[in-house]
C-alpha cells in the first residue's frame, strides 16, 4: 500500500505559516487532506485561525511542546488518531500537513518518521517547506539557530510579507549562501500545486547533529474570561514592546473586547501587524494570548497586564 504524503510547514517564530496554510488550504476543504498544528504553550490559537477556514473534525492539535524535543511521541500517536478517525467514516486519507512550532528543527521530525515503526510503514515525508519573514528574516536567521536549522533542512523557501520590504534579493542570495539551489517563491506565487510537487531531498536527519532550544526561550500563555478594554489594552501592549520589543519574539492572540467578533493580534518583536477581526468563532467567546520571549521574566508580563486592565474606565 502506497505511503501517504506528509508535507511540513516550518519558519521561525512570526514567519506566517498559519496565514500561508490558510490560503493555500481555502479551496481544500472538500479534499481528504488533514492538519496537524504543533503549539509551543498550552493555549492552542494557530487551529482555532485555520479552523475559520478549513474543517475542525480534519485538524488535530499537539500542544504545551515542540515536536521535535519531547512531543514526538505525540506526534505518533495523534497520526493513529487520524488514520483511524479516516477509516471509521469510511474515506481515504490522502496527505497530512503538520505546522510545526517557531522554534522547530526538522531534523528530529525526519528522524522520528524514519525510526518509528507505525509512521515508517504507513507516511514519507514529501516536502519541508519553510517561510521566511521578508522583513525581520535575516536578523532572524543570523541570531538563532533554529531558524538556521529550518533553512538548511528545507526543500523550498517561501517568502512571507512581502508587502512590507518587497526587496527580497539580498535576503534570497543570503539564504542561497546557506543552501544552495533551494528553491525561492513569494508566498503569493505560491499554489497548492506547488505543495504537491516540491519533492523532499534526502539529508543527514541525525537527531544528534540538532541543538535543544535555549533555556532563555520561554512562553506564557493567558486566559481571560472576562471582556477586554481594547483601549487600555492597545496602550499596554504599546508601552510593552516600546521597552522589551527586542527580547518578545512573539506575541499572538484573540481578544475578546465585547463585540460579535474577536480581535485577532498577530506581532514579532516591536513590530504589530494590523488587527483583524474575526467573526466566526462563537464558541472561543475568551481571550487567548501568548507571549514567547528570549531573556524576559514572562510572570511580571502577567501581572503587569492584569494590574493594568484593572486601571481600564470600564472597571469603574
């Protein structure tokens, strides 16, 4: 029986894999395609986005960890957990996308596929596709090692944001410097057919050869049950990333500010993308956020937030 294909959706910390899977997944959904999304905290937030677009019952979560440090068994059994939940609704499997974490090396993943007896009988990895960032891409790179390990272990580059630095040449030899050959596509050039015809080059996926995330690395994930002041909010999250925007290498979440939608803020470093809405998700009527940072005490982020939604005139 022929192995069904695993496509592998890597990039570092804020690269947009979860906007590019969206897009390239929309017209998906009647397909037998599945999803498996890899959370670094325990709140799941990259699923709840994609689920908006594609098809909760086809995505699984494998959250609080990186699959490729201690999740891996996770990895094997959440795939059971697809093949099975396929063959009792009577259909055919046909290829699996994993999101992986930022912080994600490829390298253990390979080695997992290839050393675990049920996935080495039954999946192959097809491609390792990695976005880069077009705007912070090559600091990026230049100063952590997973998001070096994502680009060496890559069978094709896909270049994200664009519209904030359309000159990605420099970027593009650089990351030709590293691997060479490797193909280079903007992410709006970028199609489902693409996906299915990028083939993966076989490497050394020794898990020795890959470094464990640094202790320095951390991230907080918080709930709120309560309505958000989005103006106390906005000048909190201002003040924040004016004075620790350097070491917050991510900041993700949806807000509940009271309204038929939630407020879905997406920033890497000092930079915060533009808030979108986001209308059809009644059943995720709480905040979500989740703050990965380098070097930060992430509690005092915690209970500087609470203190200062407390101060919000809707509290009084």
């Amino acid at each position: 029986m022929a192995k069904i294909p695993v496509h592998i959706i890597t990039g570092f910390l804020g690269s947009g894999k979860t906007t590019f899977l969206r897009e390239i997944l929309q017209n998906q959904k009647d397909s037998n395609i599945a999803l498996v999304v890899n959370e670094l905290g325990e709140i799941g937030l990259d699923n709840i986005l994609i689920d908006s677009e594609f098809i909760e019952e086809k995505t699984v979560v494998i959250s609080s960890g990186c699959m490729c440090c201690h999740k891996r068994e996770d990895l094997s059994e959440k795939f059971k957990e697809l093949l099975n939940r396929y063959e009792q609704n009577g259909q055919k499997l046909d290829r699996i996308l994993i999101e992986t974490t930022g912080l994600a090396s490829p390298a253990p993943i390979l080695f997992t596929f290839l050393s675990d007896a049920f996935l080495s009988n039954h999946f192959e990895v097809a491609n390792i596709i990695t976005c880069i960032d077009s705007l912070n891409g090559l600091s990026q790179i230049q100063n952590n090692e997973e998001a070096l390990s994502q680009i060496i272990h890559s069978d094709c580059i896909v270049f994200t944001k664009v519209d904030l630095n359309a000159d990605i040449e420099s970027l593009g030899h650089y990351i030709h410097s590293l691997h060479y050959g490797i193909k280079l596509i903007r992410k709006e050039l970028f199609s489902f057919e693409n996906l299915l015809e990028i083939k993966h080059e076989v490497s050394d996926t020794n898990q020795t050869t890959t470094t464990p995330h640094k202790d320095s690395i951390h991230s907080l994930c918080l709930y709120f049950e309560e309505v958000i002041d989005w103006s106390a909010f906005s000048i909190w999250l201002s003040m924040l990333l004016h004075r620790y925007g350097s070491q917050i290498l991510r900041i993700k979440g949806l807000v509940d500010i009271g309204e038929e939608y939630l407020i879905h803020i997406n920033g890497v470093g000092h930079l915060v993308h533009p808030p979108t809405h986001i209308k059809d998700l009644k059943k995720e009527k709480r905040s979500k956020l989740v703050f990965i940072a380098k070097n930060l005490e992430l509690n005092l982020i915690e209970e500087s937030l609470k203190r200062f939604l407390a101060l919000a005139p809707s509290n009084f």
